[in-house]
C-alpha cells in the first residue's frame, strides 16, 4: 500500500536522523528538508484523496480521521518552523525529535487502528483506484507545509 510504502520512507529518514552525530549539521538539515517534502507530499494525498475515501466508505472511522487532521496540523506547522531554523539552534534536535515523535504516534494509529477497517470495507480494486490517484496526485503536493488544507484547520 502507497501510505505504509510513505510511512516506511519517513522512518528510514527519522533512523538516519538519530544516528547522525550531534556536530553533522549539514547532513541533519539535509534529512529535515527530505522530511519535509515527504511529509507535506503524504499529508496533501491523504487529506485530498484517502480520508475523503475512507470516510464515505467506512462512516465509522469518521473520529479518527478528524483525529488525523488534528495530527497532521502539528505536524506542518513543526515542519514550517523546521523549514526556516538553523540546525546549530539549540531547539533544533528536541524540535525533530518530537516531530518524530508526533508522527510515529500518528503512523501507529493509523496502521493499527483504522487501516484495517478501510481495507475490509474498500476492497482490493477499490484500494488499488485509490492508490493511482495518490500517485499521480504526488506531483500536485504543495512543497511549503503550510499550503497544506491541514495547515489551516
């Protein structure tokens, strides 16, 4: 599936981040800009295309994809902050730490939690649909976090 593919993307990235060493400025800001443009472009084909779906098909997951939402304007709103900030700013590692955090929380629930209960009630082709429209629609994400839909909820 499209979104665990993205989520397993992402936490390769986060991996990579804790191994760094503290001083490898650089090579942090290096991983912080790929994070964010992986997860702008995974919160844009979520909000625009998944939980829209997800919603129809399984009214019952209607509260954890409000959750979700809530979930993803923390996370571009730290990726904004992150955007601009120098990687020697002393905030900089607890600020990607708990984005890390926050989105390891997210991917647990999601893949845990309500997934499930999408796929039963979706189906393979209809998943299969979904998930072309999510790859196509990769190209449309906006690269600044906060011209995310969720950015502003």
């Amino acid at each position: 599936m499209l979104l665990k593919d993205d989520h397993k993307t992402v936490e390769k990235l986060f991996k990579e981040f804790e191994k760094v060493g503290e001083q490898a400025y650089k090579k942090k800001q290096e991983l912080v800009g790929q994070m964010i443009k992986e997860l702008a472009t995974h919160a844009y084909i979520e909000e625009e295309i998944f939980y829209p779906a997800a919603r129809e098909s399984v009214p019952a997951t209607s509260s954890h994809i409000l959750e979700s939402v809530e979930e993803h304007h923390v996370v571009v709103w730290m990726l904004s902050e992150l955007s601009g900030m120098d990687p020697k700013d002393e905030r900089f590692d607890a600020k990607v730490t708990v984005l890390m955090e926050n989105v390891r929380h997210h991917v647990k629930e999601e893949e845990e939690e309500w997934f499930p209960q999408v796929r039963e009630a979706m189906g393979r082709k209809s998943l299969q649909e979904i998930g072309e429209r999510m790859e196509k629609a990769k190209s449309e994400a906006p690269q600044d976090p906060l011209a995310l839909s969720g950015a502003d909820k």
